[in-house]
C-alpha cells in the first residue's frame, strides 16, 4: 500500500499561495504533507484550484489514497445515468489531484501514476457507453437487445489505443478510442439500425466524456484512429474493419495496434478482433523494412509540426521533438514490428516493458535499454509537470526564463542544473535512436573494378523492380561493392553474387534486413563465394536469413526433443492447418540453413552436420505428426486401435543425412481389431490408415508457400510399390518373421521409431532386434550381400565426385556394413560398428577393415560438403569451376588434402582399396546374378 508518509522530494514554491493557508484539511497535516500542498500549489494555478475545491476528500486521500480511490471507483459503477457527467467530472478533480501530489512527492512510481490515470479513464469510458448503450436499449433503438445486454454494451467494444492501451496516460492526456461492434450478433435486415443506434451512443459517449461544462471535463476523446475516419461513421463493424486492415493498413496502423487493448464493452469480441488482426500487426518474417516507415513517419512528424533543426531547450516539444519521447516509443515499437512475429513473448504494449524484453531477448543492448529507460521515466516527468501548471495538453518546454524557473521549481531542481540534465536526456536519445532508423550513409571507397555491363543489368532484376527497392539498394550497393572487392578472388565473388541477386524474387525486405544488419552481407558474400547451391537456395528462401540475427543461430546444439518442442509451439500459434504446413516449412529451412552455414564455416564436422540434419529431420516428423492426425481425425475420427508410428529408415534411421537428403519412411499400424473408425466420415481401418499415411506424406512433400517440408520415399515398405502404403501390425511381425528377404533384414538394421504411439513403437524396437538376433549362416550372408553388389554395380554409372555410388564407395560400404550388423546381431544402427562386427566374425582382417573404414569416412565427409555446395553431382570436367575456389578450398579443408590434384589421387587409392577388399572378401556370384 502506497500512502503519503514516505514524501520523498517537495516542489519548492513558485507563487503565493494566498487563501490556502485558511483551509482546515492543513493544520490537521503533518508538515510535509503540508509542505506538498503548498509546493504544489505555489507552482501550478491548476492544482491550486483543485486544492481548494477538494480540500475536505484531500485529508481522506492523503491518508490512504489506495483506499479513497478504490471507493471512488464503486462509487462511480454505481451512479445513476442522470448524475453519471457531473460524478465523472468530481472523481476526474480528485484522482488528478491525488496523482499530481504522489506524482510530486515521489510517493508512487510512473507506472503507478500512470496506471491509476489509465485506470480511471478504462471505468470512465465504460461507465459512459453503458449509460448510453442502456438508453438506446430502453429506447428500443437496439435490435433484439434488452437490459441484459448492457454488461457488454450489445456487442460493442472500445478499444483503448496509444498511452491509454499500453496503461501510460499522462497527467493531461486525451484518449485515443476506436469503437467496434460484433455485426454477428444481428441479423442482416437489422444491421444498419443496430450500426445506427451504436454510432449515437459512441458520439454521446465521447460527449460525456469530452464536453466541457461548470464541472469541467472528464477526457479530450479522440476517436479519429479508426480506419478512414473520413468516410466512415464513429462506430463500425468489426468485419469492416478488418477488411480494411487486411487490404490497406499501413505501417503506422500496425504500430499502432501493439498498444491497442479492449478497455470497455464486450471485451471478449474485442479481444477477438484484435486476434484476428495478428497476421496484419505482426508478420511472421523479420519486418526490417518497418524501420524505413517509422523513419519516415518520424520525419513528417517533424516537418508537420515543425520540430527539426537544431537542439534548442525553449519551446522544444519533449514528445515529438528531437531526442523526445516519441523517438523512444518509436524506437521500441519498431523493434517489436521487426521481431514480434517470430516470438510472442515481444508482443507486449508497455515502453518500459517493451525495453526490457526487446534486452532480454538480445534485440537490443542492454546498455542501450537501461539508458532509455531512464530517459523515457526522466522525459515523462518532465511533461507530467508541464501538464500540471495549468492542466494543458502540452509537451512543450517554457519559451521564457521565467517559465523554465517555475518549472525548476516544481521539480525541486536547481534551474541551470535542469536545463543542463535535459540537454544531456534529449541530445543521448537523439544519439542513441538516430543510428537505428537513419545509420550512416557515407560513401565507401571501393578498390576494384567490376564488370559495368553486369551492374548496369542488375535494374533489370526481379527484385529490383519497385521503386523502394531500388531506393534501399542504391544506399546498399557501395557496401557491397566495397565487400566484394575486398574478398581472395572479388571477380568471381561478384559473378556469384550477381546469381543470388538475379534468383531473388523480391528485394525490399532482404535490403532492409541488409541495411539494418550489415554483417549480413559478410555472410552472404561468404556463402554465395563458397556454395552456389546454397546461394541458390538463399535467392528462393531469402528469409532464411531473420534465423541469423535472432539471437541464437551460434548457440549450442538444442537436441531433437528441444528442436520438436520449438516447433510444436510455431505450430501451436497458428489456427490454419495450411499454415502450420508453412510454419513448419519456414521453421526446418532457417534450422537447415543454420546447419549448413556452421558446417561451411567449419563450427561443425561433417559427421556433426550429418546428424543434425538427420536429428532436424526427426523433429519435423515428431511435430508435424499429431497435428496431421488431428486434421484427419477432424473428419474420420480418431485412431482406431493403437495408433500407428512411422518408422525411419536408412540414413535417417541412422542418425546421418545430407544437405538434399530425402526421408525413407515406413507407417505401421495397429487396429487391435477395431474394424474402421468412429467419426461423422468413417473409414474401415485399412483405408483410413492408408488415407493417413497419404495426407502425412503430403504434409512434407506438397508444394506450399514456403515450399516442400522433404522428398519421402516409402519404398522400403513390405512388398514396397506393390504393397499397402500403410503395413497393419501383424502383417509386418508376420512378414519380417516369415517372408521377408535378407535385404530387407539387412534394411532393419538401421529402421528406427520417430513418431507415434510408443508402447507400439516399442513392440516395432523388439521385433527388430528379434530379427537382428536370429542366427544366420555368415556364408549364405555374404552370398546374398554379393548377390546385391553385383546388381548395384551392373546397374548404375558412377561419376568421380559422387561419394554414394561407385567402387569401394558409401553404398557398397554401407551394405557390408549393414551385413556385419545383421550378422554379428549388433543392435547399434551405424555403419561404423558394422565394419568392426565384420572384422569380429571372421570376415576380413583389421587391414581390410581399416580400408573400408577410411573409404567410408573419406565419402560421407566428401558427400555432405559436395551436397552442400551443388544440388546436383558434380561433373569432373566441371571442377574446379562448378565449385569455385571458394567451394574447393572448403572440399580440401572437409576432406584433409591440400589441393584438387591431391584430392583426386587420395580418392581413386582410397576407393580402390575399399574396391580390392570387398573381392577379396565377397564370393564370386557373378555367374548367379
């Protein structure tokens, strides 16, 4: 509880205070309480004559004014309408008077000053549209509504804006109001006298509040903020409303609605108006061309009110003139437009508030916080005293000596001292916001010369098309010029960077990230010197690029289970089931770009790379899983019997993927002899199962939006093409048990649980290892696995860089070692303990053993940076140039030769030794194949 006996500091008294000393509430004072009114009297004309109006509620709210407001609100709610503008305008005097002295005294902090200011102002506007909204009611003016109806004003809500929306109302502020009513709650042919009915009690509310009678007022009520106030009346609907939002909102509108709360009437449809605005307010890309359009609104503030030029303290505007309050809001309102559709947590409405989470989320330095936050608290008591004088709506300083003494006065301040501390304030905010909206421009010497022909034909670009492209990017071209000419090879940087910026499809918003986040540019000019195909995938996805600025795209690996959590909850905030199949898209690709910048700029191994692309994989599924299966049950029903869970095999199965790899997948599924499903369209569990399985497949594979999720292929299934795409339970157990070929148990060995039920996904894990540990003959193994290579072989044509097929390479390594599982009956799913297990059973010596380990090794390191920096193999006669130097030296670097002739030589001795140990280990089939 806050009361008035911890008075910290005293306004100093300007004027005599006549007539002030006769009142009774005084000498019953103690002396600083006294001291208070007198300060405070003797500085503003206005407090004095609340003063002496209130002076017998005065010693009631000094006493306890927590309490005395508390009671004053019940008093209010419970007016009648006829004595509702004269009680309003007494409880306006007491709760100004009773904040300006805990204001003045130090008692209560901004926000609370400011909270109890916003509270009163919530209860004014919801008393006043009750009284009006109850008499269209009694009236019979208000289609199918009766007294019931008045606790939410039929349907209608006012949304509080600015200050009053975020609880910060200064001492003399007015309110900024837009009234709304839910157009459901009426049928059609009584919808333009429901719309006419609100529109009066809206005008006789902002009259209530507004007009000034021999009470004075309650609230300057603006209602101007709605969509076209021009041409559209005082209250519309909220489907009008949004239509005008979705199609011709602007950015200012947008900032705007980070304040924007339901303060009175149905509180619960304003609350869904302003849900449904969420795509508008808060998109789901970094938003950095919203710093050009504050800037912008910045500097027609400036120019309409004529606040630039020159710092000057006389008359200077502390909200909207340089280094003002308006800089710090629009500084932080602006941050959270940029982030605030990535992450929730920014959505808040407070400028101190924002500051602080904008810290602690890493969007802004924490220095930089701290500092405007004290500046924003400092700039606000300024103008709260500047409002106390006389009770004027005004943000300006005094344009005379005498005005800037009164004001030092009523701070407690000596007077050069203040004027000083202000300059410091307002020159500190100017220096500390001015960088982000304007940064410096300044010419860049660049130090080689490109190819004209090629930079004249950049406007002809896609992403050069609009003028506000081409505005950001001719601020933005000396920079980059200037990077490029400062890389190894600045020729061949620019021909690549002259690919990404001919594939990008639109430029305004990649510019503006640019503009704002110029380290960006390092990277890009890194990548597209170094991985075309990454740089290709940059130009289709260029928004990719908001995961390297979010504050954790360094950090440590997170894991499957927290990758599934983060994107459970990307897919928890979106109400649309094609959305979240975008969600997802957009969310795998920032984490798959992430994955391959670590590794190109060697944070991660190869083998590291491989797993996380195959752990991101994994996540995906895990995710994406249960809101497939409560699409499809939306309209099937539930999962009849045990469910199903979908088993990865192959490289996901085991743990290792590349760049471009697509996902081997089997669905399996238990009825527990349920016959179909329950549901308003029921399906027999064979066909609904397999429906299933389609609608998750096309959940990864569909084009959307943001693309595909993966390429799937189930053909690993029992029976593959020929069979179901959903295997049930026991004709999986009975295949893998009876029917089932050795390349299939070979196959098993690296199958692997990732999504679904888990008591049926552990029954899978035990039949699997059943299989793995059946005895086998180690001969009849080799036969079979020999069998295999020599249909491989015959097969397929291998290219020189391509590190899956051909002699002594991945596949064929990968079948011996998958053979070397099965026989030895390993449980582990990788290569690498397969190849040991063979050297443990007999079947080649630790030389051979060896050979195929480093062939292995050697392979895969090559496949992950060659899928990386090419989405297609390379072709020999091709290299160095389909790569560049850039993407060698990382091939040299991943692989460990020095240079191409090195690398060639180490691959055709490493293959063929792999190549001479499989003949000398495999049995001669070729007669049987």
């Amino acid at each position: 509880m806050s009361d008035f006996t911890n008075i910290t500091r005293v306004p100093t008294p300007f004027d005599r205070c006549n007539g002030l000393d006769a009142l009774d509430v005084l000498p019953a004072l103690p002396s600083t309480q006294s001291d208070l009114i007198l300060g405070a009297a003797g500085c503003s004309p206005y407090l004095k004559g609340l003063i002496t109006k209130e002076n017998k509620w005065l010693e009631e709210g000094l006493d306890n004014p927590d309490t005395a407001i508390d009671r004053l609100f019940e008093d209010l709610r419970r007016t009648e309408s006829k004595a509702l503008p004269n009680a309003l305008r007494q409880a306006k005097r007491r709760i100004a008077l009773i904040t300006g002295l805990a204001d003045l005294g130090g008692v209560w902090p901004l926000e609370k000053v400011t909270g109890v200011l916003t509270e009163f102002a919530d209860l004014a506007v919801t008393c006043a549209l009750r009284a009006t909204i109850g008499a269209e009611i009694a009236r019979g003016k208000l289609p199918g509504m009766g007294e019931d109806d008045i606790a939410d004003a039929g349907g209608m809500s006012v949304l509080a804006m600015g200050k009053m929306g975020a609880h910060e109302l200064n001492y003399s502020s007015d309110i900024d109001l837009i009234c709304l009513f839910d157009e459901t709650r009426f049928t059609p042919d009584d919808f333009h006298d429901a719309r006419a009915s609100f529109v009066r009690a809206t005008r006789r509310m902002a009259a209530m509040l507004n007009d000034l009678t021999g009470e004075g007022y309650v609230f300057r009520t603006d209602l101007r903020l709605r969509p076209d106030p021009g041409v559209t009346p005082v209250c519309m609907a909220m489907e009008a409303a949004e239509r005008y939002y979705e199609s011709l909102g602007r950015t200012w509108e947008r900032a705007a609605y980070i304040k924007a709360r339901p303060c009175a009437g149905d509180i619960n449809a304003g609350n869904a108006f302003l849900k449904s605005l969420t795509p508008f307010v808060w998109r789901k890309h970094l938003d950095f061309a919203a710093i050009q359009d504050a800037h912008d609104m910045r500097l027609r503030y400036r120019e309409h009110k004529g606040l630039g030029g020159a710092l000057k303290l006389p008359e200077h505007n502390m909200k909207l003139g340089r280094g003002g309050i308006r800089e710090i809001e629009f500084f932080t309102q602006t941050r959270q437009i940029i982030a605030g559709g990535r992450d929730p947590e920014l959505r808040v409405r407070g400028t101190v508030q924002g500051l602080d989470i904008l810290r602690a989320k890493g969007w802004v330095p924490e220095e930089t916080a701290h500092a405007l936050t004290d500046h924003y608290r400092a700039h606000r008591e300024v103008e709260h005293r500047l409002q106390m004088i006389n009770d004027a709506q005004t943000h300006s300083l005094p344009n005379s000596d005498e005005g800037f003494a009164r004001l030092a006065a009523f701070m407690g301040r000596e007077e050069n001292e203040m004027r000083q501390d202000l300059e410091r304030r307002l020159q500190a905010v100017h220096d500390l916001t001015e960088g982000f909206f304007a940064p410096d421009s300044k010419a860049k010497q660049i130090e080689h010369s490109f190819d004209e022909n090629i930079l004249a034909r950049w406007q002809t670009y896609p992403s050069l098309r609009s003028e506000r492209a081409v505005e950001i990017f001719e601020r933005l071209k000396p920079d980059i010029l200037k990077r490029l000419s400062q890389t190894a090879k600045p020729n061949e940087a620019f021909l690549a960077f002259d690919g990404f910026l001919s594939g990008l499809p639109a430029g305004v918003q990649l510019f503006s990230l640019f503009e704002a986040n110029p380290q960006l540019i390092d990277l890009l000019i890194d990548i597209v010197g170094t991985a075309p195909a990454l740089a290709r995938y940059l130009a289709r996805n260029a928004a990719v690029f908001d995961a390297v600025i979010a504050g954790s795209f360094f950090d440590e690996w997170p894991g499957v289970a927290a990758l599934t959590k983060r994107l459970d909850d990307v897919l928890s905030r979106e109400t649309d089931y094609e959305n979240k199949l975008d969600a997802a898209r957009r969310w795998a690709k920032e984490w798959h770009f992430g994955i391959g910048v670590h590794h190109l700029r060697g944070l991660v191994s190869a083998p590291v790379a491989a797993t996380r692309y195959a752990e991101l994989a994994e996540a995906s599924l895990r995710a994406l899983w249960p809101y497939v299966v409560e699409n499809f049950a939306a309209k099937h029903g539930p999962l009849p019997g045990r469910g199903a869970v979908i088993i990865g095999m192959g490289s996901l199965g085991a743990g290792r993927l590349n760049a471009t790899s697509d996902l081997d997948l089997i669905m399996i599924y238990d009825a527990d002899s349920v016959e179909s499903s329950d549901g308003t369209r029921p399906l027999p569990v064979r066909q609904y199962y397999a429906r299933l399985t389609q609608a998750m497949v096309t959940a990864m594979t569909a084009q959307m939006a943001q693309g595909r999720l993966y390429e799937v292929d189930m053909r690993l299934r029992p029976s593959g093409t020929q069979g179901p795409v959903a295997t049930s339970w026991q004709s999986f157990q009975d295949y893998q048990q009876n029917q089932a070929w050795l390349w299939e148990h070979l196959a098993l060995t690296r199958a692997r649980v990732i999504a679904g039920d888990d008591a049926l996904g552990a029954d899978v894990e035990a039949l699997r290892l059943s299989v793995i540990d059946r005895p086998r003959a180690p001969d009849m193994v080799l036969q079979e696995v020999a069998k295999m290579l020599a249909r491989i072989q015959s097969a397929k044509q291998a290219k020189f860089w391509d590190g899956k097929l051909g002699a002594g390479r991945l596949q064929e390594i990968e079948l011996i070692g998958q053979a070397g599982l099965l026989g030895g009956a390993e449980h582990a799913r990788d290569i690498e303990t397969g190849l040991r297990s063979c050297v443990a059973l007999g079947w080649m010596d630790a030389a051979q053993g060896e050979a195929l380990l480093s062939s292995y090794r050697l392979f895969w390191q090559m496949q992950v940076a060659a899928k990386l920096l090419s989405e297609k193999v390379i072709d020999d006669a091709d290299m160095p140039d389909a790569i560049g130097q850039g993407g060698l030296a990382f091939l040299l670097r991943e692989t460990g030769y020095e240079d191409l002739e090195e690398l060639r030589s180490g691959i055709n001795q490493i293959s063929a030794q792999a190549a001479e140990t499989l003949v000398a280990v495999l049995p001669n089939v070729q007669g049987d194949v």
